[in-house]
C-alpha cells in the first residue's frame, strides 16, 4: 500500500506527457478496488479513470475528456465542484472521511458513503495542472455502523423496559430508514396461539393494519399465518400469484404491496410469539442482506416480546400480591377493631358495622342464646337499606335463613337456593350471604349479608367467611375471658414453627419463653423454612406490643416472608415486600417489627449465609474455637418508612461455628438491680462454653441459664433464641 502511495506521489508530482500519464494511472489503478479520476485543468476535465470510478456514479456516463461536472452534474449542488477548484487554486489537498453523496441521474440515485483525497497534481515545472482524487466507498460499512447503533438502541431500550409497542415500532422505522424500499410489520401472537395480534406496522395503512390484527394461524393464510404455522420463514415474491395469498389480494392492493416475506418470532424456550415481515411494493425476492436483517431483527423482536411478557407477568403477580395484602389489611384491621371490645355484644356490633358498605350495604348477626334466635346487631348503609328489614315477610325470611344455617353450620347463599330450586329471593334483596358464627365446635350466630344492587360475589363472601371466623373467636372470648389463657398460648404456638426443620450440614435449636403468664400473645417469633434450589430460610424478630394485633402481624410477617422468599431471590427484596406489607396493610396503626432475615446455602467447604438486620439485636457467630463476633450492619426497624433500606451481610460458617439469634427480650432482661443482660453478657456466656461438643441445643441451654440466673425465671418481655450450628 506504502509502495502504491509512493508511486502516486511521483506521478502527481512530476507527471510525464499525457499519454504517458494515462499509462502510468491505468498500471496503477485499472485493477484496484479504490475509485480513482485524475482531472485536468481549472474545468477538471476527466483525464483517466479506472473500472472503479464508473462502478460508483452508476455506469458509463461516457468515457471522453469532459468537465466533471458535466459528466456528474449532481456533484455540483453538494459542493464537490467548489471543493475542486479549491483545491486546483491553493494546492492545498483536501480530505474526508464518510462523507455523504447522493450519486446516480434522477429516478436512480443511490446514498453512498465515502473516504475521500483531492490531491494537487503538478507539472515538470511545478504548476499545478490538475487534481488526482482517490476513494474509497464505505457505504456498507456505514450502513453496518447504523444497523448495529439501531440494534444497540433497541437493546438498551429494551433493558430500561420501554413499552413494547415503542420498542417494535422503533424497530419498524429504524429498518425503514436503512432500507427506504422496506415496510416492515410486526403482529403477536394471541394469549390462546390461535391468532396473531396488531404489534406494529407504521408505514403500513390503517385499513390495513386494522385488516390483519387478529388474523387465524394456519395454512395459506397470507404470509404471516402461515409462516406462524409452519414455524419456518414464508418467502412470497408475488402476492397477486401466490395461492397463500388468495384471500388477501385485493387488500394487498388496495394497500399498494405486491411482496412480502415474513419469519416468525421465536422464543428462547421454542413458543411462537408472532411474526416479523417485510413488505415490497413491487414483486421482489429477498436479497441475502434482507434475509440476514430479517434474521437479527426477529430476534431483537422476541427479546422485546419476551421481556415484555415477563413485565406483564410480573405486574399481574404484583396486582395479585397486592389484591392479597389488601384482603389482609381489611380482615386483619377489622379483626383487630373487633378484638379490642371488650363486651360480646359490642363486639358482633363491631363486626356488623365492619362489613357496610366493604362487603355489602345491609347486615344482620343473629345468636342463639337459650335455645332461641335473637338479632344482636344491624348496620346499614343508609336509613333505605335499613328499612328495608322492616319490609313485610323481610324478618322472618332472614330469621329462616338463620335457622336453617345455625343447624347446619355451613354459609347458605341466595344462588345456592336457586340452584336447588327452593326458596326465591328476599323481598327487596338482589342477594344474600349467611355466614356461620362458630367456636369451640359449635355454631352460636350467623352473620348475613344482603346486597341491593349487584349481587354479592365469591371474593366478597370469602372475605365475610374469613372475618366471621375471626370474629366468632373473639366474641366466644368475651363470653369466655378464661380461656383467654389458653387461647393465646395456642395462638402462640401457631405462630412458631411447630418442630425445626431438618438442613444437612447444620444444627438448629431454638427456645421460645413467653411473658409472664402468658396470658397476652407475645410478638416475637423465629421461622425457618426450605427455598427453591437447596437453599434456605430462616429469620427472627420482634413486634412491638402484644395481643391480637402482635399475633395478626407476626403472622403477616411470616406468611409475607414465606411466599415473598418463593418469589423473589433477593434477601433485600423479601424484607422490603415485609415492609410493604406493614406499611399498607396497617394504616394508622404505629405498629413496627425488628426482624433479622437470611438465606443460608451450601457451598462445598462451608455454609454461607446473607443477613439483612432491620433493627433487631445483632447476630452473634460463635467460631468453633470459642470467639465471639457481632454482626452489625443495620436498616431501620420495618412499618417506620414506606422503603426499607438495608443491605446483606455475608456470613461464613466453617465446621463447628454458629449462628445466634435472640429477640430484645434476652438482651433487655433487667436483673433486680435494673441492669440489662445486653449483647456483652450474651456474648460471654457463648464464649464461656469452649467444648468441642458446644451443638446448638447446648448453645440454646446457654444462654437461657445466662439469662434466668441474671434476671430470674420470669421477665415482662417474651425470649426467643434460634442458633444454627455448621456441623
């Protein structure tokens, strides 16, 4: 190249007669891939050009000794001709790379891109005779560069989840502006696979697009139908003579397509997602450019639908989780205003008052007291509704109604009555719902709900199940304040795990002491639970307070905890989906819990596990050879701010080292002098024990001697401990 460039220098530099010149150009640039024109005089006559020169203004425009500009006039209005005669005039070489021009007669012009040198050509005595110019086209490369900038775009867009129908059209258009004599359309396959769907076609008319959205999948449907069918790309050249497209003519003409090849878009697990096709206005079959542009860009295609469909999936699950959590604020709000009266009439008023309008505009409970009926409580939604009790044969249809559930124990529904072909509605009542009221074995009440407007549906009476349930609980206490005791404590226990699951590898112990008689349940809790991929979870914490709505919410915490940790793969995210939980579930209640929340799995030497501490008491490790360390880092305690913000810790467990655990209770024990126990006389008492033999029963039996000898066996906060030892 270095050699050829020499050469050139010599000839433009000291050039020979120009036959001679003619000789030397053609020995140097007759075969070369390079365009090259050398011009003569100010007018830059064409002197010599190579094979390569007429390649690149569209053939031979004649091949005689004109002015350039007469045998290229389109060169004149991009500035070329001012170019040259700068260049003639000041000797002054003049270079470019990927410049644009616009080449070919009008009706056949073509883009092209271009790296470009005008050199000053001189004669024996050193004027300036001429201009040597010497390209290179870089149209194809230019056109790469775009294509893989498009395709970048596309992925980056895709990546920040833009909505799919901006991604495809995006696509769409890019694919037009490189090849303007494309039309691209993209359609999607119907949640049944049956049928493909409008995606994108912006160039393509709206009748059009109106035309094909929800076209059948199958044989000779068009391009795209079938190709969907067949799973294979369908390549039509003619639509007005291609059978496949026989019920479809007449649109593809009055939409001005005469070509069309189509590939169907295919996801990473092999499901049809839809088709990608290029249209041409006149019959045509592809280039291999266009089958390779086709080819990359159903691929960019079922990225974009596949992300698109994960989105969709994963805003569905979170509509449900969400749909759930409301449900569970509703009961759990409503079962905990109800469990705060303290009189057995005033609770069921409670309840009544609970379900209007949430679950319907009328509500009746009724209790069998002494053998009889008796209505305790009502709550309407207006004085109309409530009126409509006083409606004649209204009472003692709802007082049938009560009998028949009281006898049965099972919710009695209007449908279900129309259904056996019995009784015909309430007078009045477009609906209603009679749900039992039950404890301890028996049904004593019944709570009815009657719709006047739209009937009352599945979720509204499951709701109504849920809350009786919980209500009858807390009225039968009212009545039976003595078993409150025993009721808390089975409460209690189901908010623990009954026995601690079995994890190769590792040893569990954990110990649970309520406060003192246990009459009120406690908030601490400890859960430990297998996750997808032999992993696992385990946490602890601490709801401030204690009763029912202590109880609700530790429930929520672990039922959050256990589905969210099935979901999500991220310890951050699980203790934020808890955070979620409290914070809507409990409105207006100042309720918070400290939690300490990691996920433990195996790796071939060691356990690992990743902490999140959200202010709770720090874990302590226990090192098989008796050292104490703490862990500390820590977010804020969950249900104080909207976001949870915290990050993992990771821990390492060798053979014989354990993990601590413990609720404030151990910590805040006082001894009869008002000291606390705190982290430092926890810590000593595990590293006191320096056996080989120091298991996690051991470690438990520890702490709690520690405890009971420092501040007695009973304390007013409740102890939990949980220790998982490497084995």
């Amino acid at each position: 190249m270095s050699l050829q460039s020499d050469r050139l220098d010599a000839v433009a530099a000291h050039p020979g007669s120009p036959p001679r010149r003619s000789e030397e150009y053609e020995d140097l640039f007759d075969q070369a891939p390079v365009i090259f024109a050398a011009l003569s005089g100010p007018a830059h006559l064409l002197e010599a050009a190579n094979p390569a020169f007429f390649e690149a203004i569209g053939g031979d425009r004649g091949r005689g000794e004109v002015p350039i500009g007469e045998l290229i006039p389109e060169l004149a209005p991009q500035g070329v001709l001012d170019r040259l005669d700068a260049v003639y005039r000041t000797g002054t070489a003049y270079r470019a790379r990927a410049a644009r021009l616009v080449l070919g007669p009008p009706g056949a012009e073509r883009e092209g891109f271009f790296d470009f040198t005008y050199e000053p050509r001189r004669d024996a005595l050193g004027r300036i005779d001429g201009v040597v110019v010497i390209a290179v086209e870089t149209t194809a490369f230019h056109h790469a560069q775009l294509l893989a900038a498009e395709q970048r775009l596309l992925l980056e867009q895709i990546a920040s989840d833009a909505p799919l129908g901006e991604i495809l059209t995006g696509m769409a258009r890019a694919i037009e502006e490189l090849s303007p004599e494309l039309i691209v359309s993209v359609l999607l396959t119907d949640p049944d696979g049956t049928h493909l769907l409008h995606g994108t076609g912006p160039s393509l008319p709206a009748f059009y697009n109106d035309a094909i959205d929800g076209i059948a999948i199958g044989p000779d449907v068009g391009s795209c139908g079938t190709a969907a069918y067949l799973r294979e790309p369908v390549i039509v050249t003619d639509i007005a003579t291609d059978s496949r497209w026989k019920d479809y003519r007449d649109l593809a003409a009055r939409a001005d397509v005469a070509a069309c090849w189509s590939t169907p878009i295919m996801g990473t697990d092999d499901r049809l997602l839809g088709t990608f096709a290029m249209y041409h206005r006149a019959p045509k079959a592809p280039a291999d450019k266009d089958v390779a542009l086709s080819g990359a860009f159903a691929r960019i295609a079922a990225l974009a639908i596949e992300r698109h469909q994960a989105l969709e999936a994963e805003r569905a699950a979170q509509e449900r989780e969400k749909a759930v959590r409301d449900d569970l604020a509703f009961v759990l709000e409503a079962s905990t205003a109800i469990t705060r009266e303290p009189h057995y009439g005033d609770c069921l008023q409670c309840l009544a008052r609970l379900t209007v309008p949430a679950l319907a505009p009328l509500c009746t409970v009724h209790v069998l007291e002494d053998g009889r009926t008796r209505r305790i409580a009502v709550a309407a939604a207006t004085p109309a509704d409530e009126e409509l009790l006083a409606a004649p044969g209204m009472q003692e249809e709802v007082d049938r109604a009560v009998r028949r559930v009281l006898a049965s124990g099972m919710t009695e529904t209007d449908h279900a009555d129309v259904a056996r072909g019995g009784r015909p509605a309430l007078p009045g009542v477009t609906d209603y719902a009679s749900v039992p009221l039950g404890a301890r074995g028996r049904t004593f009440g019944v709570l009815t709900l009657l719709a006047t407007g739209p009937p009352l549906d599945g979720h509204a009476i499951a709701l109504a199940e849920e809350l009786a349930r919980r209500a009858a609980s807390s009225a039968d206490n009212a009545h039976q304040f003595t078993d409150r005791v025993r009721l808390a404590r089975d409460l209690q226990a189901g908010l623990l795990p009954p026995e601690l699951p079995r994890i190769p590898g590792a040893d569990l112990a954990a110990s649970y002491h309520p406060a003192g008689e246990g009459l009120d349940v406690g908030g601490d809790f400890y859960d430990v639970f297998p996750l997808p991929n032999h992993r696992w979870a385990l946490m602890i914490g601490d709801v401030c307070g204690r009763g029912a709505l202590a109880a609700t919410t530790t429930g929520m915490v672990r039922h959050t905890a256990r589905a969210a940790a099935r979901l999500l793969h991220d310890p951050v995210a699980v203790v934020a989906a808890i955070n979620d939980a409290l914070t809507e579930g409990l409105v207006g209640e100042d309720f918070f819990v400290s939690l300490v929340y990691g996920e433990l799995r195996h790796t071939a030497s060691h356990l690992t596990l990743d902490l999140i501490r959200a202010g709770h008491v720090p874990p302590l490790v226990r090192r098989a050879d008796g050292a104490v360390e703490q862990v500390t880092p820590s977010g804020l305690l969950l249900g104080v701010a909207p976001a949870f913000d915290g990050r993992v810790c990771r821990v390492d467990l060798f053979p014989g080292d354990s993990l601590v655990l413990v609720t404030d209770g151990i910590t805040e024990a006082r001894s009869a002098a008002g000291e606390f126990f705190d982290e430092h006389r926890l810590a000593a008492a595990l590293h006191a024990r320096r056996t080989a033999s120091a298991g996690a029963a051991a470690l438990v039996e520890s702490v709690n001697a520690a405890v009971t000898a420092f501040a007695g066996p009973s304390t007013p906060d409740d102890q939990a401990t949980l220790v998982l030892t490497a084995t």
